[in-house]
C-alpha cells in the first residue's frame, strides 16, 4: 500500500477511534447518570417503603395503646360498679335488718316517710299502706301526724290504714279515691335515691 493510501486508511481508522472513544464515553456517562438515579430512584421507593411501614407500626402502636386504655377503663368501671352495687347490697340489707325491728330509729322514720308523703299530697283523707309487722308500730303515732299535716298545709288531715302491702319497710301514701299517691317504701326510696347516692358512694370509695 502506497504511503498515501496508508495515510487515508490511518486518518479513517483515527476517525472512526475518535468517534468510537466518544461515543464509548458518552455511553459510559449515561450509564453513570442511569445508575445514579436508579440508586437515588431505589433509596427514594425504600425511604417510603421504610416511612409507610413506620407510619403503619405508629398507627398500629397507637391503636393497641388505645385499646390498651379503653380495656384498663372498662375494667376500672366494671370494678367501680361493682363495688358500688355492692355497698347498694349492703345497704338494703341493713336497712332490712333495721325495719325488722320496732326500735326507735325505725319508727321515726316510719313517722317521717308518711308525713313527707302526706305533705307532698297535700293532705286531706288519706289512705296509709304498710306491711303488716309495722302497723302496730305507727298506730299510736297516728294522731300525731295527722296534726302536724293538717298544720303544714292547713288541709284537716286524716289517716286510715289500708291494706297491708309486701315490702322491706316504709308506706305507701295515697288520696281515698287514689287519684293521688307517693310511694315511700324503702325499695322506691333506695331506688329513686340510687343515682345520687351512687355519686356519693363512689366519692367514698374512690376518694
């Protein structure tokens, strides 16, 4: 090959390793660029895979601590009411042994619960309703009564005694015609009472 014709094929082969060199470099340079945001495009995708799990064992974390606290609570109610029933229990069972007897506490406040009753009617004839084991306990007191009543409310006020009635103690108040009446037994008193009195139990238990 003539000197000239190697010159030709020498300047084509140069040519062609510059291009190839810069197309070489330019591929190698897209590659990098391709991998670095592949990499930054990974760590991204696992920072939020990595934030969505965290966000989940939060929310989850959260809601076992909630409902951690709701059943703590329920329980500590549960416990509440249930000493609080029981102190109702007793209770009742103490004002059962008392209103069992004819001392002098019970029949005060035999004397008491039907002059409430017969205030609150307002007087007039009416209509006394006890167990059978009280009525000789009140008997006497009869009189009494029906004179501070008439007093009070300026109604002439009489008692008769009804019929005998199933209860732990207390009476039953009512007008002759029973048009009107006020239950004074224990049972309606404790149960008329029960929602106040539970506010007061529950501050001397839990105080």
């Amino acid at each position: 090959m003539s000197s000239g014709a190697e010159k030709i094929v020498s300047n084509i082969i140069s040519d062609a390793q510059s291009k190839a060199d810069i197309i070489i470099q330019k591929a190698q340079e897209e590659t990098k660029t391709i991998l670095e945001e592949g990499d930054k495009k990974a760590q991204f995708e696992g920072e939020k895979i990595l934030e969505s799990a965290e966000k989940q064992a939060q929310m989850k974390y959260q809601q076992l601590i909630s409902e951690a606290k709701m059943n703590s609570r329920r329980k500590e109610l549960e416990a509440r009411e249930e000493l609080i029933e029981e102190s109702f229990a007793k209770a009742g069972a103490e004002l059962e042994r008392i209103a069992s007897t004819s001392s002098e506490e019970y029949v005060e406040s035999l004397k008491n619960v039907v002059s409430e009753a017969a205030t609150e009617i307002g007087g007039g004839e009416l209509v006394v309703l006890l167990k059978e084991e009280d009525i000789s306990k009140i008997k006497d007191e009869i009189k009494d009564i029906e004179k501070d009543i008439t007093d009070k409310t300026g109604q002439k006020t009489t008692f008769e005694i009804g019929e005998t009635i199933k209860t732990i103690g207390g009476v039953v108040v009512k007008t002759k015609s029973g048009e009107i009446e006020v239950n004074n037994t224990i049972e309606a008193r404790m149960l008329r009472f029960k929602k106040a009195l539970r506010s007061e139990v529950a501050k001397v238990l839990f105080k």
